[in-house]
C-alpha cells in the first residue's frame, strides 16, 4: 500500500507546480509583452512616421483651387507644405522676396522673407528689365550661362555689389544654380516642419511652366532632383 501511494506522489511530482512554470512562468511572459520591447518599437515607429515627407505635383486651371499656390499657401491643409515656385535666377540669387508673376507671386513666403518659410524657388531661366528688350527666357540647357554676362561691356554702369553679383552669377550654369536651390530645400526640410513638398505640374507630372519656355531635358532634371531630395531626407 505504500509503494502504491509513493508512485502516485511521484507522478503528481511530474505534474508540479515547477512544471507550470515551465509553461506559464513570468519570465515567459515578459519575453513577449515586456516594456521595453514595446517601447523600443513604438520608438521604431515614430522615427518613421517623423521622416516622411512626399513630393506632390499640382496642376494650375484656374484661380481659388488646387493648382493656383496663392490660394493654396494660405489653406488650413496645406499648412505644413513647403511650396516650390519656378523663379528666374536673377531674383534667386539676390534672395528677393519681390511678388512675381505666375507661381512666383509666392515668392514673399520664401526662405529669408519670413520667420517660417513656406515656399521656395527653383531657377529657370533669365529676367531681367534693364534691358531692351528685355532679357526673359528659360533655360535652353543645363549648361546655358546668364546672357547678362555677354553684354559685360556695360557692367560699369552697374555698382560695385551689382557688378559682383553678375560675375558670380557667370561662373555659374543652370545645372549649378539648380543644384544648389535644391540643397536649400534639403536644409529647409530638416527642419521638420514639412510632410509635403509641392511643385507646379504639367497635364503629365512633369514640371508646369508658364512664363518661360524651358526645354525638357532642364524640366526632367528639376523634377529628378526633387525626387532625390525627397528620398535624400526620407532615409536620414
């Protein structure tokens, strides 16, 4: 009779609370559903969501609606965009915040004329009403050059920070100039103040333009750009 009951004991033994456990025990559990896993992912997640930003093309038709920018700027929605206008290298590299024509009429919300910049210019081609006729024309490649400059026997009639200007300006191509506004709005997006960076777009997706006559192979090298600055912050 006691083997008996010492058998059964040693079977309940195999069923123990140390068999539980086994199956059940805390450590088990915090494996699973511990804080610091979940902390580390929830982490993981805000550190996504923090570095998106989109690129969004935006076809003008007419005023006072998706397109026209001047509208667009000052909608609640749009109040974390960042706006690119097409502006003339001139204004550009005086950092003007003179109201333009076309999509540069938001040129006085860029970068340099407000506290929180909302809008940013990328160069295409050359204005300039000194002249007569006038200078204005988009850029013919990525490697046009001011034809400011090819009139450089009346640069004495300019002062000395304005002969300056059209000198530095000389040494520099389109593709230069449209390189360097683009690294603007990389500095600009770092910030963190944008999720969406807007431009103005033709029927296709491409780069609207409307004052300028730009060739094609300078609008695709805009747009190739915007797509690299984009992703260039996305995977910071």
């Amino acid at each position: 009779m006691s083997k008996r009951r010492s058998k059964s004991k040693r079977y309940k033994r195999s069923t123990s609370k140390r068999y539980k456990r086994r199956s059940t025990s805390k450590r088990y559990k915090r494996r699973s559903t511990s804080k610091r896993y979940k902390r580390r992912r929830y982490k993981f997640n805000l550190d996504l969501g923090s570095h998106k930003v989109k690129l969004l093309g935006s076809r003008f038709l007419k005023p006072n609606e998706d397109g026209d920018f001047t509208w667009m700027i000052e909608r609640p929605e749009y109040k974390n965009a960042l706006f690119i206008y097409n502006d003339n290298q001139k204004e550009f590299l005086n950092n003007s915040c003179r109201k333009g024509k076309g999509n540069a009429s938001i040129r006085p919300y860029r970068k340099g004329c407000i506290p929180n910049p909302k809008s940013f210019g990328i160069p295409t081609g050359f204005f300039n009403p000194v002249y007569k006729p006038e200078i204005l024309r988009g850029y013919t490649s990525l490697n046009d050059i001011d034809p400011e400059y090819a009139l450089r026997e009346e640069i004495e009639n300019y002062n000395e920070d304005q002969q300056m200007s059209i000198r530095n300006s000389s040494e520099l191509n389109a593709e230069k100039i449209i390189d360097a506004s683009v690294n603007e709005i990389f500095e600009l997006l770092k910030t963190g103040n944008y999720d969406t960076l807007i431009y103005s777009a033709d029927s296709v997706g491409g780069l609207g333009t409307g004052i300028f006559k730009v060739s094609e192979d300078v609008k695709e090298y805009i747009i190739f750009k915007l797509k690299e600055v984009v992703n260039r912050y996305n995977n910071l």
